[in-house]
C-alpha cells in the first residue's frame, strides 16, 4: 500500500512538473528569452527582454537625429509612440530588402483602389488593395509581428509587422488570422486572410507603411502596377512623411475608411386636378385631402383667385 501511495505522489510530481515545464519553457534567441506558453490565448509567445529596437544602427541615427525619438514594443496599441518626423534633420538611408532574408512579397495581388493621400477631408494613411474575403494576406518583409487582434478604431482585424530597419507594414479589414504576436515572419508567409471588418465597406486590404510610427505613402517603396520594390535603398527624410502633419494628426486609430453612402434623392410626390365647373378651392382642397392656402401656395394664387374650368392645378 505504502508502495502505491509513494508512486501515486511520484507521478503526481512528474506530472505537475511537466505541466509547470510546458507553462515555462524558455528559448533563447538573439532578441532575449522567449518564454513559451501551452495555452491557447495571443500571449502564446512572449518575449521578455525584447524593446522593440531591430537594428541598433538605424536607432542610434534616429537618436543623433533627435534624443526623443522612439520605437517601443506593444502588442496592444496601434501607435507605440509620437514621433515628429519634422525633427529630422539629416536622411536616413535605409535598405529595403535584408541580404540574408527572403525579399519583398506583395501583400495582396489585387488592383490598388484607393491611393494614399488626402481622402473625405482627411487623410487616407495608406493605399487599399482589391480582394475577396478569405483571400491570402502575405508578409511583404520578415520580420516580428507586433500587434495581431481586433482593433476597434476602425482597422477591424489588424496585424502590424515590425521590420528590422524600422519600417512597419500594417494590414487591415482581415476576416482570419494566420499569426500571433511575437511571432518571427518571413516574407511571403501568410499572416491572414482579407476581408471587411472594422470601417470598411467592401472587401479590401488597408496596407500601410510606417517609419518609426509615421505612416508614409506606401508607393515610395513599393511600385504596386510592377509588383515589387521601387529600389533596393530607401532615403528617409522628413519631406518624405506628410508636410505640416502634426504628430497627433497620425494617432486616431484610423477613422479614415467611411465611405459616404449614396445620397437617395426622393423626388416628391405630384399631382394635378383639372378644375370642373362649380368647382371651388375649398372643394378641390377637400377632395384631394389638402388645404386652401396649401394650394394657394403650390399654384401661386390666391384664395379669392377666379379658377378657370380646365385649368390643371397642383394639389401635391
Ligand atoms: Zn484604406
């Protein structure tokens, strides 16, 4: 009996430690420690020394730029922070493409249907590609997922990559994620599928291109008719980000995609009489379930006015 109780608490050890192994399992890699999950929730992987900062390079020019310069890491917020972009004095040189990773990969292959720039009064922070809900979404670079959930400020099904010379490449309206946060990207892989969430009427993918959370037009890189990278080199300067933009101008959560439905133009309801003889203005308005001085009005006369037998006038 003592012999059954001893392995029953043997086993009972062996499997609380493997369940506690399998909460805790860490892996390293050269971001830091990344600490593994069993269960089935978005903190799958967590990375726990990781700040956000890809390429030290780029980071310690966009410092010497300016000491206020950020790029944290959050898996919860769209914008991690407020960048001015006006603060840049010198440019950046940046390469499009990583040596030792796979190259660009078009988002989506549709048609562009809506470009950058300004839209209903405000501006359109990124360019919409054409799709079908449930078409494939690909990674245009590698890099590490920073946000992937539901944002409510009109992306809808929102997944952000961040890249590692400081871009960021957002993707928006997803019907159905493919990646979680954290998560290491290659270019091309799927990340989701397109779709019509959030504000957005009409299947489409809202894809943007963001330096240190500054969105800029998307078409500076990426040549959308020839389906590939402008050039290999990206020059950032500020003249490249929206002039005279303030920063707060960037940081409401996308309310841009509303598009006006079409105004239904009711055209009002007209009807004649043809007066017979006898008739009078209180008769006529009587019958046709009006008033007097309503007919007066639509006829332009008076109520005294002589009604000529024949004569069709208005009573709606
Ligand atoms: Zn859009």
């Amino acid at each position: 009996m003592q012999k059954v109780v001893h392995l029953l608490i043997v086993c009972f050890f062996a499997v609380a430690s493997l369940q506690a192994q399998r909460a805790l399992d860490t892996i390293d890699t050269e971001v830091g420690k990344i600490v593994l999950y069993s269960n089935k929730t978005w903190s799958f992987l967590q990375v726990s020394t990781f700040d956000g900062i890809m390429n030290p390079r780029i980071h310690q020019e966009m410092l010497a730029q300016d000491p206020s310069f950020k790029h944290p890491w959050s898996n919860d917020v769209c914008f991690t922070s407020r960048n001015d972009m006006s603060k840049l004095k010198d440019t950046i040189w940046l390469c499009v493409n990583n040596e030792s990773d796979q190259n660009f990969n078009m988002p989506a292959p549709g048609i562009v249907t809506s470009r950058y720039g300004p839209r209903n009064g405000r501006n359109h922070n990124g360019i919409d590609i054409d799709l079908e809900t449930g078409d494939t979404v690909y990674a245009a670079w590698s890099g590490k997922v920073r946000y992937a959930k539901y944002n409510d400020g009109g992306f809808g099904n929102l997944v952000i990559i961040r890249h590692p010379n400081g871009l960021e490449t957002l993707y928006a309206h997803l019907s159905k994620f493919l990646v979680y946060p954290d998560q290491d990207i290659v270019a091309g892989e799927p990340i989701g599928l397109g779709g019509n969430t959030g504000h957005s009427y009409g299947s489409h993918l809202h894809f943007e291109v963001r330096f240190y959370d500054v969105p800029m037009n998307p078409e500076e890189v990426i040549d959308f008719e020839a389906k590939a990278i402008k050039n290999e080199n990206l020059f950032v300067h500020k003249g490249l980000f929206r002039p005279g933009a303030k920063p707060s101008d960037y940081y409401e959560d996308h309310p841009t995609e509303v598009i006006q439905a079409p105004v239904v133009v009711r055209t009002p309801q007209v009807r004649y009489y043809k007066v017979r003889p006898g008739d009078t203005l209180t008769e006529i308005a009587a019958r046709n379930g009006t008033t007097v001085s309503h007919l007066c009005q639509l006829n332009g006369i008076k109520p005294t006015s002589v009604l000529q037998v024949g004569r069709s006038i208005r009573v709606k």
